[in-house]
C-alpha cells in the first residue's frame, strides 16, 4: 500500500512543484515505484518533466471522462498530468455528494502498485486541496525562509486540524522545510529559529538552498540528479529524500 505525501503551501513560489519532482526522482533511484500528480493548474510539473502533449490528465479522470493515465516520466517513476481546466473544479463539482473523496477514489487502483504518490498541490487552499488532504497520509510544507512565510504554515496546519476531524483522521504533518536557503542572510536564519521554536520536531533537518540549476533542470524535461548529480540542489535533495525515508 502507497504512502501519499502532499506538498502544499497556499503560497506560490515556495518550491512545492521543484520538491515534488525532486523528491520524487529521488526515492524512484532508491528503487521505489513512485507516482506524481500534478494537482495545479499552472501544471508546471507536468511541463518540467513531459516533452510532448499529455491528451489524458487528473482532471479528465477526475470528471470521470476517462480512466486515470499514468505518463512514464522516468524508471519507476509515472505522472498523472495537469491541466489549466483544473481550475474549474470547484464550479464543476462545488454541491456534489462526497466532492472531498474524488482524487482519494481516483488514486486507489494505483495504491497496490506504487510505494509513493506525491501530489504537487495548488497555490490555495480549495477544493483540489482538500481533496489532497483528504486522501494524503502526509503533508509536506515548503517555506521560503523569510519574513511572513509562517503566517501560510499556521493556514495550512489548521485545515490540517479539521480534515483530520471530519475526512481524514490519518493526516499527518510529515514536515516543513526550507527551500531557496541562503544561511548569509540573518532574517531566514531567524525564521527557522523562530519556527523550530513554534513546532518543534515539524521542521526538518534538510533545508534546500538556492541552486541555480534546479531552475534549469525543468527546462531540459530533466530532475536535478539527471541533470546537476553534484549541484547543491542534488546534494540538498538527496538528503531531504533520505529523511523522509526515515520519519
Ligand atoms: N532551491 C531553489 N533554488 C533556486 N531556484 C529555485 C529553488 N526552488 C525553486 N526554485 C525556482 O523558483 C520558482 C518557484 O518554484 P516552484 O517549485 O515552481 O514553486 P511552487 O510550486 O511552490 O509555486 C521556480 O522557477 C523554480 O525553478
Ligand atoms: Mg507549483
């Protein structure tokens, strides 16, 4: 049975899409079979790692409109791609019955084949959101370490708090980490202070710091080990993959 881990901010820019791919790129060279599901409508994962056209994606198969398609991005490693449509989601499905329970249902032929589903979620914490929370063992906050970052944190952990009492008693908060570190600067070393101080044992070791090439990497339809093997964002991911091996 699969574990689904999460990656969500309500804020954009954060490095949710770059761990997603990362860190899932990561645990399938460690021998894991792994899906990612692109749940943004800015599709941004699906674009970094696919060269030509998806025709079937999430939200297709979220409709209904056709079985899931899993894209072989990598060895061991598939995509559900994205779609700009996403977005509608809410208006489409807003008074349905169950509309939390979709993306939990969709995943479920995939649970018995694959060790890991990552979710790449949205930038906003609606529907497409909840329905990650909804099925996810796990959540993982990326946070740029720099002033207000910990006002999305305190968002996020309190749906946290009430999809584990109406949805999804399992939730957990695997862990927060830094992404874009630059340890030069004194108001994100204060920021992880203040924030291992706020909910200790939630932040993890692994900060990632800022890599020129983990910008680059998408753009060749390429993860950070393919394309940078001995770049800081390798080394940095390789070591987040590691401890989240370990939790
Ligand atoms: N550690 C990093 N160093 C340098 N650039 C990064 C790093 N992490 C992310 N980026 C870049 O920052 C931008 C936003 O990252 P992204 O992962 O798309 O964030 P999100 O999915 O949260 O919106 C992208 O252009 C990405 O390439
Ligand atoms: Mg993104």
């Amino acid at each position: 049975m699969s574990k689904i881990l999460a990656f969500t901010n309500q804020k954009g820019g954060v490095g949710k899409t770059t761990s997603t791919a990362n860190i899932g790129a990561g645990l399938a060279r460690a021998g894991h079979k792994v899906m990612l599901v692109d749940l943004d409508p800015q599709t941004n994962l699906t674009k970094g790692l696919m060269t030509g056209k998806a025709d079937k994606n999430v939200y297709g198969a979220l409709l209904a409109d056709y079985k899931p398609h899993a894209y072989k991005v990598g060895e061991n490693l598939g995509l559900l791609a994205g779609s700009t449509a996403i977005s509608g989601f809410e208006k489409v499905k807003g008074d349905e019955l169950d509309r939390e329970y979709l993306l939990k249902e969709l995943l479920e032929p995939f649970r018995e084949k694959c060790a890991y589903i990552l979710l790449d979620c949205p930038p906003a914490l609606g529907l497409i959101t909840l329905n990650a929370y909804t099925c996810a063992d796990a959540l993982y906050i990326p946070l740029e370490a720099q002033l207000y970052a910990t006002d999305g944190v305190e968002k996020v952990i309190e749906l946290v708090g009430k999809v584990q009492k109406r949805m999804n008693p399992g939730l957990q908060v695997g862990g927060i980490f830094f992404t874009r570190y630059d340890q030069r600067k004194v108001l994100r070393r204060d920021t992880a202070d203040q924030l291992r101080a706020k909910y200790p044992g939630l932040v993890l070791n692994a900060t990632i710091r800022e890599s020129i090439a983990l910008g680059e990497a998408p753009h060749l339809a390429q993860d950070i080990f393919t394309y940078a093997p001995k770049s800081a964002g390798a080394t940095d991911y390789q070591a987040l993959v590691e401890e989240i091996l370990a939790r």
